[in-house]
C-alpha cells in the first residue's frame, strides 16, 4: 500500500511531466539548439571500431561494448575545450581546439598516440596532476581477464607546449 507521502511525491513527479511534456508554441519554442558540422570542416575524425574475433568478443570480456570515453579540457590555456577521445581497439586522438568548430588532430606531435598496446583503452580524464597550471591526461585501460597483467594505465604529463 502507498503512502499518503509516496502518493504526494507521485503526484507531484507526475504534474512535472505534464507541464514538461506540454505542446511548444513559437513563444517558447527555440531554434535548434544543435547542428550538424561537417567532418570536412571540422577536422573532428573519430570512429571507435569494434571488430569482434573469436578470441574477443562480449562473451570474453564483458565489457567489449561499453564505449570507452572522451576527456574535454583546455590543454593549452587558450580558453578553448580540446578533445581526447579514447578508443577501444583504435588509437586514442587528442584534437586541438582551434575555435569555429574546427579542430586539428595532434595526437602524433603530442606524443599521446600509441595505439593500445597492452589492453584497451576505457576511459579517460584531464586534470593538473602536478599542479604546474597545464592539465594532463590520465588514461584507464582494462582488458580480458586473462591479459589483465598486460592493462597498466597511463598518465601524460602536458609541458606546456601541446606535447606530452
């Protein structure tokens, strides 16, 4: 049986859905908040492919669909959100901010590349680890359990000049 206070707190849920589901008019309505940018002008080139094999699949790791991650931060105190991406079978990319939407993939020059070797990677976060003012990147990495041994994360250490 519910509560009188259970009940109370449906109610209410249920009225802020109702007003929240309500018709839009051209009063409230706003303009598409999002818009497709074209990968040409954009620069942002990504693709996190997962190709199973008989040795790696969902049914020997668990885990092999979950994603992996991206990191958003200013790496070059410009004001502007850079992006790691971090992929799972793929190279980790790092794109360089460059304003109007338009990025430049420095995951070479930067020195964060590398591929996976050693385990995939599954997540990742910027942060001034050694608090010099420049933030660095942190990067999870797991794997199958028997390759476990294989998945030490890493720690880029920015230097202040879009390297790592």
């Amino acid at each position: 049986m519910i509560s009188l206070v259970n009940s109370t707190k449906y109610s209410l849920l249920l009225l802020f859905l109702a007003v929240g589901c309500g018709e839009r008019t051209s009063e409230n309505q706003s303009a598409n908040m999002l818009e497709p940018v074209p990968l040409k002008s954009s620069g942002f080139n990504f693709h996190n492919t997962l190709r199973e094999t008989v040795e790696l699949n969902y049914f020997t790791y668990n885990y092999f669909y979950n994603g992996s991650g991206v990191a958003i931060g200013d790496i070059n105190n410009d004001g502007l959100p850079d992006i790691f991406m971090v992929g799972t079978l793929v190279e980790n990319k790092l794109f360089l901010n460059k304003g109007n939407m338009i990025f430049e993939d420095i995951t070479e020059k930067a020195g964060v590349g590398g591929g996976n070797i050693g385990g995939m990677s599954t997540g990742a976060t910027m942060a001034d680890v050694n608090n010099d003012g420049w933030l660095d990147i942190y990067v999870c990495k797991s794997g199958p359990f028997e390759k476990l041994a294989q998945t030490t994360n890493l720690l880029f250490i920015n230097n202040g000049d879009n390297t790592f």
